[in-house]
C-alpha cells in the first residue's frame, strides 16, 4: 500500500465493512450448523469457506479510496510528458504567461504594499491625522497649536492619545562638515501614538518634556549606523545639531519612518514652553490614536464638542475653528490610488490578452491532438476524465508561467521601485508569500480561462468520432471561434494602445507648455535654518538677504532669490484675501495663490514685470506683486497698484501693498493653467526657503562652487538638495512618467501578442487549407488572388477588432480622463492612429501566412492527396 | 460442476447481481444464496469476489444500500436497486440476449 493511500478517508468505514463480512461468516455458520456440523467445525469451515479476509477487505477499501490522488498522479505524468513532446509550443505559453502574470504580480505586489496592507505600525487602522481649520475661510493652513493639541487631548473620551509634530531640517556638527539632518520636533505621547517602543533606550522623561530641563534626542537606526557605527553604547553619547545639541536616549526600530522617511532625529518640544503658549501660533501636525472600539465618525462628533467647549473658554482664537478628520492611511496614500488602479487595469488587459493567445494556441494544438483524443474515447476513457487531463496539462503550464512570473515580477518591482521614487510607502514593496499567492491565484484562473474552453471544445464526441476521416478529406475549416479570439485580442490591445498613447499625448503636451518662466540653468537647494529662528524675524530675514547677496555676486551667475516653494512643481497654498480699502464686490470671496518670494524672484526665474515696480525689501509694509490673472479677476477696470490686501485668519503675513503687476506662470503646477496669484515679498517666509539661483552655465556644474561659497559665510549650515530646476520638474511628474512608460510597455506587448495571435491563427488555416488551396491553383486560380484571399480574412477580423477595441477604449480613457493632460479622453486623432498602427501591424502579421498559402505547390498537394 | 470465479466474465457477475437485487432487498449473504439455487449450483460466486462487486456497483450509484435487520434479527447490510440500475440492468440484459442469441445460433449453425 502506498503511502498516499492515508491520506484520504475510507468512504466506507472498516467497522462497517467488517460487520458485513461477519454477518455472512455468521450465516454461513449457521447454515453448516443446520446441516449437522460442531458449532466450532461450522465456524471453522465457514471461515475457510469465505477465504481470505484481510486480502478482500483491503479490495473493497481500494474502491472507496478516493481516485483523485491516483488520477492527478496520472494527470501531471502525462502533462509533463506533453510538454517535453512540444517543447516550442509549451515555452510560448510559459514565456507569455511568465510575461503577463509577472507583470500583473509585479503591480499587484505595489497594490498590495500600498493600498492593501496597513500601514507598517500596530494596529495602524486607528491612526487618524487631525487639523484645525475655519470652515469659513479658505486657507490651506491646517497646523495646529500646541495649546490646543493639548486641549484636544486632554478633553477627549475617543482618543488613546493624541499628539503631534513639525520638522526642519538642520545641520549636525559632530563631524568635520555640517551635515543636513532632518529633525521632528514632537508632541508629548509621540511613541504612544505611534504605538512603537524605542529599538534601544527609552522614551522621553518628563524632566527632558519641561522647559529648560535636559535635551534628549531619539535618533533613526540609518543615523545609529552611520555615525556611531550601530554601537549599542551611542545611547547617552552627545549630538550637536544646529545651534543647540542633545543626549541620544533612544534608537528608533529601522522600520519606522514617521513621520517621513528623512527624518533621522526626533527632539521634544516642551509643553510649557513660553513660545508655545499663544493659541494662534500654529505648528503641528496632529496624529491622534483612536480608542480600539471608537469610529471615526463617534472621533468626529467627540471633537467637535471639544471644540465647541473651547469656543465658549476662548471666544477669540478658538469660536471660529473646527476639527477635521481622515485616517492616516487614507492621507498617505490616496494621491496614488488611481494611478494604481489604472495600472493593475491596464495589467490584467495584458493578462486577458495572454489568455486569449493562448486559447487559441491550445485549440489549434487540439486539433493536433484530436486523434489522441478520439483514441482515448474508444478505449472507453470518459469524457470527464479526458478533460481533467487536458486541463491538468494547462495547469502545469500555468503554474510553470506563473513561477517563472515571480522571477518577473521581482525585477519589475525593482524596476517600479527605482521608477516611482516618490510614491508613498514604495519601500515596503517587496515579494512575499502573499504576491506568491497571488501568482498561484493567477495560475488556476488562466487554467480556467485558458482551459475550459479548448478542453471542452477539444472533447465533443461528435468532433472526435468523426475525427478519422476528417483530415484527408476536409476541404475548409472556418474555424470562426479561433477568429473570434483574435478578434479579441485586438479588441483589447487597441484599447490599452489607446490609453498608452493618450497618456503619450498628455505627456507631449504637458512637455510643449510655457511656463511662464524660463525653467532653464536654475539651480536650487536648501540651506539649513530652525524654526527657532524666526522668533527674530529681522535677524532672520538679513540673514538670508546677506546669503543671497553673496551668491548673486558670485562669477558665473546672474541671479539669485528665494522662494518658499518651487515654481511648476504642483503645490497649491490658496489663501483668502481681503483689501484693506475695503471690498470692490462684497458677495465675492478673493480667493488667490500665495507665494512667498524674495525680490529677486522675478529676475531669476525671469517673469515679465507688465506694470509698476518690482518690490523692494524694506522692514516695515510689505510689498506686493499679483499677476495678470488677479488684476483681470479681482480688480478689472479699477486701479490695482497702491491697493493693500491681507490674509484673511492669518496672523503670519502683514498687510501689504501692491507695487506691480506681472505676467502669468504656471506657479502652481505645470499642467496648471495659471490663477490668480499673489506674490508677497519676503524673503524669509522660513528658515529654510528654496534658494534659486540662475547661472550662466550648466547649473549642475555648479552645485560645488556654492556648496563652497555658502560654507565660507555660513560655516555652521549644511546645503543639501542641490538639484537643477528642471530636474524638479521631471522628479514632479514622474509618477505620470511611470504611468506612461509602464502603459505603453503594456501596450506594445498586448499589440505582440495579438500579432502573434493573428499570425498564428492564419498560419493554421493556410496550413489546412493547403489542399483547399492546392486544387484551386490547379484549376487556374491566380496567386494574387490567393495572396488577397489570405490578406483580407486576416485584415477584416483586426478591422472588427479595431472597432469594438475602439468602443472599449472610450470607456477605459473615461476612467483616464482625471490624469489626462492637453488632450481628451475621447481624441480621435490618437484613436485613428491607433487602429491605424493596428492595422499596418496586422497587415505585416498577416502577409507572412498569405504569401504562403499562394506559393502552395499544387503538384505537391495533389500527390499528398 | 459449479463454474467459479475465474471463469465468470466481470460485467456477468455484475449483470446476475443486479438481476437478483431487482427482486428485492437483499444483502451479500442471500445474493450468493440465491445464484447457487437459481444456477441450480452451477454458479458460485467467490465472495472474495461477490463484495467488491456489491461496493463497486453502489459506488457507481447502481444499488442503494441500506442496514436493517435479517430475518433472524441480526444487523445485515441490504442492497436494493436504483432507478440508474435497473436502466444499468435492461442494457446490459438485452446486450446478454443478443450476444447469447448469436453465439447460439453460430453454435447450432456449425453443428
């Protein structure tokens, strides 16, 4: 008995079986008993009578034993053998299945590792990020003042914690050069809400949480290793940062990356610190851990008593605020969901057109094998049985693609993770059991797809009894399912094409606007500053006027400024705005763009000054510039310079004046048409602007002679990021570029594969028709005509694929439409050019096989025959 | 002298099975009863054979099988025919008569 045999429950048990056999014994006893035997004889004899017991139970067992492990033995033998009987045959399906599963698993591992999965913290679900805003107001400033966050968290029944944080970036001074170093400087209950312990050393101590007591820093596994060598005595070692220093207290796990990646040192802000009393200085980031039970919207009501509370306790700063809501998750990821859905979309397409490849493939190898099967048939193999086997083969198959896929799949998510640097979370993309799984899911739903069909198809008695005669005599086989599956193919490969090329087209365009601003030779980069700084907003402000003087009076280049952010990377900061004059219209908010920008600004990125003057730093009123748009919405046909505007529930920017009018740019957003925008001139809207300096030559090449020069007026200051604007830019919109690559990638495999598919369906029918075709030739028919015969057959099916391929294509662009650019989801030039590619391919696939079928030799034939 | 196992062809042995279970319930012990007294003891049906038949047929869904008790009150296991049976039985009846119809009168033809 083999091993196997255990594995599966006897149907029949024993006991049942043996009081069968014995109730017989018995019988029979009895009935040599009648007859005039000892009872003991009878037994004996009735024993002897039934014969070998323990051989015949182990008969009857075997019946019951379920066939299942037997028939698949049987079943893979005879796959494997198949596959090694067609070796081409089979390694076409494998390389196309390895293609289309590896590919789809590849995007399902950057599904799963983004969207699915929670994020990489315990019980991550309750994580919400919380804001203040004025529902009244349009402001993009949601921070929240750590009075506040107190208040909330104290106040709350909904809330495990609550607590918050806000990041700069500094230079640490331990080493020879300043380095930049990210630091979060953080609410009370940090690690609490995070829900993490310390990898090494402990949480901040109260005293280390009160004003004037002790600093202590928790430092990142990435800064452990790489400035104390991962030494386990780093804890109570001293780290210099900026202008002040700390005692590291506690390695954060490698795994944490809250609140972004950068961060390297995290330092806590005390409570009762005199700068962080005023309820409208605004600051945190606020992350609250939900109580296990609480939902968001019982978090939502709950707070937004809190709130109300704290209305009536401070009328003035606190009336007019309200809580807003969103699970952390939901935050960090959301801006790549579609982008991802389109991609696992456009991925299963590919999977859908591999399927269909391959249907047609194992049909045309049925036919092959039709006489194997009809064989079978006749020596009494059920129908069932054969198509267990049939499927069994595509399985095997499948699974061998499928394996192969995950080999795909791990470079192609390498390959992600380098093309799509700024998606969120891209580091914890990785192969796992789970994209294993989901590879062998893949594997059995192409047997299904792929195998059902031909093996049942493959197997109707009607085809296999008629089989013997049926390939000498056949004279034509229209075979229109096989066409039908090409015709799909088309279908489908003309709307990923159709995606891919309007993504193609959006990126065209997005690459043939102006800007506004001349993108060119402009570098940028960061110098280290601390918020702390800017509690001397004069000295702060000379500070960063003397850097940029500095840099503009270097050789080499010939401009210089800061911003607050870039120019053309998408970023929007609407703000509400009031004229200190009073309001032209009073129903109509002014709702415009702020951009914080020192004087330079205008020269460097070199936006046309249309009116007035550019404006000048003085200490005092603050001066102004708007563009166009602004001027023509808020103030068409009345003057515009010497007009004040302020910010509406903003205590940060002063009233100022406006000086001049500019031109338009695309401040906002490349693919973003310019709105209305004001510029408001400082220089120091934060401790570490962007500086922006224009340069003379390759602005690359520059990055070490200011690296040098701002060393030597700012020896305590690291530089870091310098990058050319440009590359900015690209960086901006390189998760539409991954969109765009991968589509096409997809699209241009689907469009093989279905080529592929053309080109083998008509090469099978010219290779059944040769006879068909043979005679024609002898009875006078013209080899052009055969040649059209063939070409036409082929075009018309991609002609019908083209047009429902079309149809589905308008419906997949719909779903395209948010991420479109310059170009409509239902543009009909990219669409003809589409089917028109389609067709010039399919021409190609198609006149191999015609050209072919008309040099048939019909003397061969005929002898054949 | 009795034909046993060896000489009985497989699908026979399944034919005079499901004959006898046509009749009524009945189970292995009486089965083999009644092919010795029906053959007139020409037949005898090895029960080293007799009961994997009996499984195989009520696996393929031609017989049911039901536990009761015997005429003398003990627990037996009884087999009756199903309705895929009895359809089983006529085929494999009217297949008998003609095999046996054309070996006989090749026999007598011969003679």
């Amino acid at each position: 008995m083999s091993w196997w045999k255990f594995l599966f429950p006897k149907a029949a048990s024993d006991a049942q079986i043996n009081s069968e056999l014995r109730f017989h014994i018995d019988e029979l006893t009895e009935a040599n008993i009648a007859s005039g035997m000892t009872p003991e004889e009878a037994r004996r004899r009735a024993r002897l009578d039934f014969g070998g017991q323990e051989k015949f139970k182990e008969e009857l067992r075997d019946i019951y034993r379920v066939q299942i492990v037997e028939n698949t033995i049987a079943n893979l033998k005879s796959a494997f053998r198949f596959i090694r009987k067609a070796p081409t045959f089979s390694i076409t399906v494998i390389l196309t299945l390895a293609l289309a599963i590896g590919a789809n698993s590849a995007v399902f591992s950057a599904i799963d590792a983004i969207l699915l999965r929670p994020l990489p913290l315990p019980d991550a679900g309750q994580l919400v990020r919380l804001e203040q805003f004025n529902p009244k107001v349009a402001s993009p400033n949601t921070f929240v003042s750590p009075a506040r966050l107190e208040d909330w968290n104290r106040l709350n029944s909904t809330f495990q914690a609550i607590s918050g944080y806000y990041t700069e970036d500094e230079s640490e001074t331990s080493g020879a050069l300043p380095e930049k170093i990210t630091r979060a400087l953080v609410a009370p209950r940090f690690l609490r809400v995070w829900g993490i312990s310390p990898a090494l050393g402990r949480d901040f101590t109260p005293e280390e949480q009160r004003f004037g007591g002790p600093t202590g820093v928790m430092i990142s596994d990435r800064l452990w290793r790489h400035r104390f060598n991962a030494a386990p005595d780093a804890i109570g070692k001293k780290l210099r940062f900026g202008t002040s220093s700390g005692t590291v207290i506690a390695v954060l796990p490698a795994s944490f990356f809250f609140p972004n990646r950068d961060v390297d040192l995290w330092s806590s802000v005390p409570v009762d610190a005199p700068y962080a009393q005023a309820r409208t200085s605004t600051w945190y980031t606020v992350i609250g851990r939900l109580k296990p039970v609480v939902t968001l919207d019982q978090a939502r009501a709950n707070l937004a008593t809190v709130q109300v509370q704290l209305g009536r306790q401070f009328p003035e700063t606190d009336a007019d605020l309200a809580v807003g809501m969103q699970p952390l998750k939901e935050i960090t990821v959301a801006g790549s969901r579609k982008s991802l859905w389109i991609l696992f979309g456009s991925v299963s397409l590919l999977l859908l057109i591999a399927c269909t490849n391959i249907v047609a493939l194992l049909l045309a190898r049925r036919t092959q094998r039709q006489h194997e099967i009809s064989v079978r048939f006749s020596l009494g193999a059920r129908r069932g049985a054969i198509v267990a086997q049939l499927l069994t083969e595509t399985f095997v198959l499948a699974l061998l693609g499928s394996l192969l896929g995950l080999i795909v799949a791990d470079a192609a998510s390498s390959v992600f993770r380098s093309l799509a640097r700024d998606l969120p979370r891209v580091e914890e993309i990785h192969l796992d059991a789970r994209i294993v799984l989901y590879s062998l899911a893949c594997s059995v739903i192409v047997t299904v797809l792929c195998g059902l069909l031909p093996a049942f198809r493959g197997t109707r008695r009607d085809l296999s009894s008629s089989l013997a005669q049926v390939s000498r005599t056949q004279v034509s086989t229209r075979n229109p399912f096989q066409w039908l599956l090409v015709g799909v193919q088309v279908a489908l490969a003309v709307t990923l094409l159709a995606g891919a090329g309007l993504l193609l087209r959006s990126f065209q365009a997005l690459a043939r606007v102006s800007p506004g601003f001349e993108t060119a030779h402009i570098l940028t980069f960061h110098i280290s500053g601390s918020w702390g700084e800017t509690a001397d907003m004069k000295g702060l402000t000379q500070r960063i006027d003397r850097t940029i003087d500095s840099l503009r009076s270097m050789s080499g280049v010939e401009a210089a400024a800061t911003s607050a952010t870039l120019p053309g990377v998408p970023g929007r900061y609407q703000t509400e705005l009031k004229f200190s004059e009073g309001q032209i219209d009073p129903t109509r908010k002014i709702v415009a763009e702020s951009r914080f920008v020192s004087p330079g600004y205008f020269a460097t990125l070199r936006i046309p000054l249309l009116s007035g003057d550019l404006c000048q730093t003085h200490l005092g009123s603050l001066d102004i510039l708007v563009n166009r748009s602004f001027a023509d919405a808020y103030l068409a046909g009345s003057p515009v310079l010497g007009r004040h505007l302020e910010v509406l529930n903003d205590n940060f920017v002063r009233p100022g004046e406006i000086r001049g009018i500019v031109a338009d740019a695309r401040e906002e957003g490349l693919h973003r048409a310019p709105g209305p925008t004001v510029y408001w001139c400082l220089s120091a809207p934060l401790p570490d602007p962007y500086y922006l300096v224009r340069t003379r030559t390759e602005p690359a090449a520059m990055a070490e002679t200011i690296r040098q020069e701002v060393h030597q007026i700012e020896p305590s200051r690291s530089v870091f990021d310098i990058m050319p604007l440009e590359d900015h830019l690209s960086e901006a919109f390189s998760e539409n570029r991954l969109r765009t690559v991968l589509l096409s990638f997809f699209a241009a495999t689907a469009l093989s594969l279905a080529c592929v598919g053309l080109y083998g369906t008509l090469s099978y029918s010219v290779n059944i028709r040769q006879r068909e075709v043979g005679l024609r030739l002898a009875l006078g028919a013209r080899r052009g005509q055969i040649l059209k015969q063939f070409l036409l057959q082929g075009l018309a099916v991609c002609f019908a694929g083209c047009v429902a391929g079309w149809g589905l294509a308008t419906i997949f662009a719909r779903l395209l439409s948010g991420v479109l650019y310059g170009v409509s989801s239902s543009d009909i030039p990219t669409l003809s050019a589409v089917v028109l590619l389609v067709l010039v391919v399919a021409a190609f696939a198609s006149l191999f096989p015609a050209i072919r079928a008309s040099r048939v030799d019909p003397m061969q034939v005929l002898r054949d025959e | 002298m009795p034909i046993e196992k060896s000489d009985l062809l497989q699908g026979t042995l399944d034919m005079l099975i499901l004959k006898i279970v046509a009749l009524g319930p009945v189970h292995g012990y009486g089965i083999s009863l009644r092919i010795r007294q029906i053959s007139r003891e020409v037949l005898q049906v090895q029960q080293g054979s007799l009961y994997p038949a009996l499984h195989r047929l009520e696996k393929r869904g031609w017989l049911a099988a039901e536990w009761g008790e015997s005429e003398k009150g003990r627990q037996a296991k009884f087999y009756k025919l199903s309705a895929k049976g009895r359809k089983q039985l006529e085929s494999e009846e009217s297949n008998w008569n003609r095999l046996a119809g054309a070996v006989t009168s090749i026999l007598q033809t011969a003679q």
